[in-house]
C-alpha cells in the first residue's frame, strides 16, 4: 500500500520541487549573463529525482551526488552559498573554489556530503568503500549513490555494485536513467533499457520508478533506504528525459528525439503534474501556487544581486595547505 503523507509533507515536497525549478531557469539565465563561468549541466525537467531522493532520507544519511543534481543539493546547502559558489566568488561554499561539482562536507554534524568524482562511475566503488567503513563502524546511516546511465556502462559500475553486495554495505545506487550520456543515446550505450537489470548480476535486488512523479521517487526511495539499513544494498533506476543539452550553450542539434522532448514538457512535467495532483486534492490553491511563485522568484533575484557583488577568493586564500591538503594534519575542514 502506497505511503500517505500528510498535508506540510507534501507542501514541503511542492515547495521544494517549485523552487528547484525556479532555480533551475535563475541559473540558466545566469550562465548567459555570464555569471557562471564554468559548465552548468542543468536538472530542467529532473527535479523532482533531486527533490524526492533527498526528502526521504535522513540528515544524517550520507549523499554522493551529480552534476546534474542542484535541486537535491540546495535543500541541504543554503541555496545563497550555492549560488555564489556557482559564481565561482567569495561568499559561495567553498568561497567560489569548488563550483557545484566538487562540494563535499564530511563533518559529523555537517552536511553529509560525500567527495564525488569527474570520472565517469568512480564515484560508484568509492562510496561503496565509504559505505562499508560507515558499517565497520557500526553506524546505522545509509551512504546514497547517484550517478546517471552512462555511469553504469563502466567497469567500475560493477566493482562497486558487487563489492557492496559481498560486504552488505548500507548503499543505494540511485540511477538516473534520462536517455542521454552526454550526447549518446541510450540505445548506442546499452542493450537494456532498464539499466538496473545489470545490477541482478551482482547480486543486488533492483527497482524501477517514474522519475517526474515526486510521489512515486519519494515512495521508491523510502523502501530502498529503509532496505539499505537493514543489510540489504539495493539499485533504483529512475526514467526521465533531460530536456536541455549535456550543459546550457551547447546546443540540442546533435539530438533526433525533439519531439520527445517536447511531449515530455507538456504532458510529462513533474512540476506541473504535481500541481494538478495537490489541486486536486484540495492542498493548495492556484493563490498559493501564485504566491510562492512570486516570493520565491524575488528571493532568488535578490540573491543572485547580492552574490554577484561578491568578491573573488584571493590567490592567498585559495591556495593554502587547507585547501590543498584538507585533513585533519594540516587543521583542514571539508
């Protein structure tokens, strides 16, 4: 029987979903007033993956995230330093040195944000090790793993899934399956389409969700982190469809499924489905809808105003032995 959530839960989860798509469009019009400065692969379309995994899990769980995973990302990092980290400037994060790919906070009361990295499925065996030294500790926390399909195309995909089932290690492996790794479709990449399926050789059971229906991640994620602190590491694979290109200016020439696309952002939006759904049942009204939309645009505004007036990181506060060799020898902080 599917869970029922009560009223604020779900408010809760709409806020955050309509605010990560607020977000999402803020820093899409960033990148070309050229206030972001790096590559900004953005979750247009996905939200409600990054909104959904993160609602279900503890504080204290542990998040190895995307690069495309920003709407996850800022309901645990204030949504300000996120934005002037993505500026790359001072008042950001990690004071503009990390952007949004290479955050990570490992203090015990911090964020529980794990080290990820650029190569394609690393992150996968490494947090699985991160994982099982959680366990060898006798901690009851659960280390989440997102990565995207074109991740599960690499051997390393495979070390970490079977090393996990070995060792019983408390991981969810969450896939995020949008039929595009980079600019390979997913046909050109893998012969099945539920991805998933290839964690079955490792021994790990497996799910597959609806990634646009908030509900249905939420749900999904419950049972595979509830699963995971039991003993049991699990995959769930995720379907979606990213909208826009691998990052924003590149272009979607190169992609022959517009029209998909295009079907997806008028009948598929996880934002605006779950709009219908809440009105529908009586939670909220189109003048609530109106209102936070409204609030919640000024607040982002303000926001990139005031993080754009932030200074650049000095050479000198960049390059410190605290930044380059964070550990507790040097008196480094992650």
């Amino acid at each position: 029987m599917d869970k029922i959530y009560t009223k604020e839960e779900l408010l809760d989860m709409y806020r955050n979903l309509k605010f990560g798509r607020l977000f999402t469009l803020k820093m899409h019009e960033a990148v070309y007033k050229g206030l972001i400065r790096s590559s900004f692969h953005t979750p247009y379309g996905q939200e409600a993956i990054g909104v959904g995994v993160v609602s279900a899990m503890r504080k204290t769980d542990w998040l190895a995230y995307t690069h495309r995973f920003q709407t996850g990302m800022i309901m645990r990092y204030d949504p300000y330093g996120f934005i002037a980290e993505l500026f790359g400037l001072y008042d950001g994060i990690k004071n503009g040195t990390a952007f949004d790919y290479h955050l990570a906070d490992l203090n015990e009361t911090g964020k529980h944000i794990l080290f990820i990295l650029g190569t394609l499925g690393g992150t996968i065996p490494m947090n699985t090790g991160f994982a099982w030294a959680r366990k060898m500790q006798g901690k009851d926390d659960v280390c989440v793993v997102v990565h995207g399909d074109g991740g599960c195309s690499e051997g390393a995909a495979y070390e970490g899934w079977n090393l996990a089932a070995l060792h019983k290690t408390p991981n969810v492996y969450v896939i995020v399956n949008n039929g595009w790794a980079m600019t390979v479709p997913l046909r050109r990449e893998s012969a099945v389409e539920d991805i998933s399926a290839k964690a079955a050789a490792c021994g790990l059971p497996a799910q597959v969700a609806d990634g646009n229906n908030i509900l249905k991640v939420r749900r999904v994620m419950e049972q595979a982190l509830e699963m995971a602190r039991n003993g049991q590491p699990n995959v769930v694979e995720f379907k979606t469809l990213r909208w826009e290109a691998h990052f924003v200016g590149q272009g979607n020439d190169y992609r022959d499924d517009k029209e998909k696309i295009q079907a997806s952002m008028e009948d598929d939006d996880c934002v605006k489905n779950f709009e219908r759904t809440l009105l529908a049942q009586g939670v909220l009204d189109q003048a609530y809808i109106d209102q936070f939309t409204a609030e919640s645009q000024q607040h982002l505004d303000e926001m990139v105003e005031r993080a754009a007036q932030s200074r650049k990181s000095t050479y000198d506060e960049i390059y410190t032995m605290e930044h380059l060799y964070a550990t507790p020898e040097t008196g480094g902080k992650l």
